[in-house]
C-alpha cells in the first residue's frame, strides 16, 4: 500500500510530530509538506493522509477521499424512525457491528441507547473512524456521547467472532459490500478500494448464530441473493435501494 503521511498547508512542529505518532501506529512513512500540492504528494502513491488541528483527510489517488464525518447518521437520528433501530426494539441491547465502515450505523444504534462494538478490518479506516468518534465535536451532546461510546476493534470479523465465546452479543449486526453498487451514496466513494469485499459465508452466519443470543441482521442490496441463500426473513422496503434481513434466534 503506498501511502504517505503529511500535515495540511499549515505545516507546524506540533502537526509534524502528531502526524510521526500516527505513522508510527499504522507503520506508514512521514513526509514533510514543504508545501507541495496534494496533486504532487500523490505522484506515484496510491493515497496521501493528511493530518490537520482537528481531523484527518485521506486523498486517493482516483480523486476520491476519505475524513471522518457523522453526516448521515445525524440525519437518521433527526428523522421520526429509522428502519434499524425500529428493528432493534426499545430495550437497551448489546450490539456487535461486524463491518463498522464510516460507523453511520454505530452511530445510530448507541444514539439509541444500545452498547456497540464496532469491528473494522482495515487499520487505516479504522484509525481515521476511531479518532473521528473520539474527536469530532457536535453541536449535539447526546451525538457526541453516542460517538464516544462505541467500542472500535481492527480485526477481520469472522477471525474476531471465531474468538468469542457463546452469546456474546445480543445482536450481531452485518453490512457487507453491496454486490451491486448504489451511485447515489457518494459519501462511500473514499471508501471503496479499503473496503473489505468479502461476501457473507455459511462460516461467517454459523460464527453469528453462535455469538448472536437474540437477532442477527444483515443490510444488502434489494437485488441481493444473500436473504434467501442464507434464510434471513427478506424485509422489503418499498423505495430503498437496501433491505434489511434477520435471523431469529
């Protein structure tokens, strides 16, 4: 993976030393900025994170680019239901998100009340989503403790899974990569080429049903065979490019 780490523009002692920690942490090499442009820095590399006061920015080489941001999931908390919090019930559960992403759906699951732990399988995502719910500031304090709250772990999922004991979680939650691609959801485009594109597997729903001691949901395209083949209960949403399914236990 030939990616560098850089301050922003404003290039100081402090940024520099911060951004050293970080690449120390993922392993990545540290450039000095001296001020060249991001179009340069992204000669011959796959992708540049920038480091500034408050965030973290990944530039791509595809023009694409990833920073932490809980735009969506603000705009799921703010609507009158959303469809996955409808279908976790109003007791306070424990919840295993396997593919926690831009964590949109960590978000709004602990915003609801729930105990989430959020598994990522790529360090680099993982990192800028991690310091992103520990950092960002909203202008919500409800948000802001639903961000703090969730549990981040890098690892692949079903290795994780294999390492828990029986009924672990109260839900285990599942949103693989889409087998078809939704245009509309630009905010995924930074994300694509990290993504972990691993389908759902028989191992990976026996690893669920074992860990799981109430419900098993999984996100998929409306056009996606994973309902059916794997026994979800397929529950169609009219309108919306992505169903639920779930798995009673």
């Amino acid at each position: 993976m030939s990616i560098v780490i850089t301050t922003s523009l404003r290039e100081n002692a402090k940024l520099l030393a911060e951004a050293k920690t970080i690449g120390e942490k993922l392993n990545l090499p540290v450039i000095e900025r001296n001020k060249q442009s991001a179009k340069k820095l992204l000669q011959g590399r796959e992708g540049v994170l920038l480091v500034y006061e408050n965030k973290l920015r990944l530039l791509n080489q595809d023009g694409s680019e990833l920073s932490f941001h809980p735009d969506t999931a603000m705009l799921r908390i703010k609507s009158s239901h959303d469809a996955l919090v409808d279908l976790l019930g109003t007791d306070s559960l424990k919840v295993l998100d396997t593919t926690m992403g831009l964590a949109s759906d960590s978000i709004v699951m602990s915003h609801a009340g729930h105990d989430v732990t959020a598994i990522e399988s790529n360090s680099l995502i993982h990192f800028i989503v991690s310091e992103g719910l520990k950092n960002y500031q909203s202008n919500s304090e409800s948000l802001n403790q639903a961000m703090r709250s969730i549990k981040t772990i890098c690892a692949e999922s079903l290795a994780y899974l294999k390492k828990l004991p029986n009924d672990s979680f109260d839900i285990v939650y599942c949103d693989p990569m889409f087998s078809e691609r939704i245009e509309e959801s630009k905010n995924l485009d930074g994300l694509r080429q990290y993504a972990n594109v691993t389908a759902f597997s028989e191992e990976l729903l026996q690893e669920t049903k074992r860990v799981a001691r109430k419900k098993i949901i999984i996100k998929a395209h409306f056009r996606d065979d994973v309902f059916e083949k794997y026994g979800f209960e397929h529950l169609i949403r009219k309108n919306q490019k992505f169903h639920y399914g779930v798995i009673e236990i």
